[in-house]
C-alpha cells in the first residue's frame, strides 16, 4: 500500500485526532492514503464514523502496542 502522509496525534485527546485528520486529508487527492496513529482510544468509533460520513475509505486499522493505527483512502 502506497502511504501518502503520515499524521502523528499520539497523545492528544478527542476531539484533536479527528480535527487533525481532517485538516490533513483536505490536503490530499481523491485516492491518496493518510496513515494516522494515535494513541486516543475514542479515536477508532470517531474515525470510523467520521471516514464513512466524508465518503473516505477506511482500508486497514491496526492496534499496536496502544497506539491506534488508521490508513483512509480519500474519497
């Protein structure tokens, strides 16, 4: 899988995982991948709800060592 951008929010608290996501992908083309990891445990039902919401794709998630790990295809 080709990664585009990586975001690291490791140690932020909701709501600024999902604010940072957004900030980041608007920066993205339709198709590009963001990997994000984070160590916010609300991060997953929020990340999840927010890429299907947004028409993005959620195409893997990963929990590792407690840090959270999401890649979203751009819708």
């Amino acid at each position: 899988m080709k990664i585009d951008k990586v975001l690291d929010t490791k140690g932020l608290a909701c709501p600024m995982p999902i604010v940072k996501t957004k900030k980041a992908i608007s920066g993205l083309e339709s198709g590009q991948v963001l990997e994000i990891h984070t160590t916010d445990k609300g991060a997953k039902n929020d990340l999840l709800a927010w890429a299907k919401s947004c028409g993005h794709e959620l195409l893997k998630f990963e929990d590792e060592n407690d840090v959270l790990k999401f890649w979203i295809k751009k819708g």
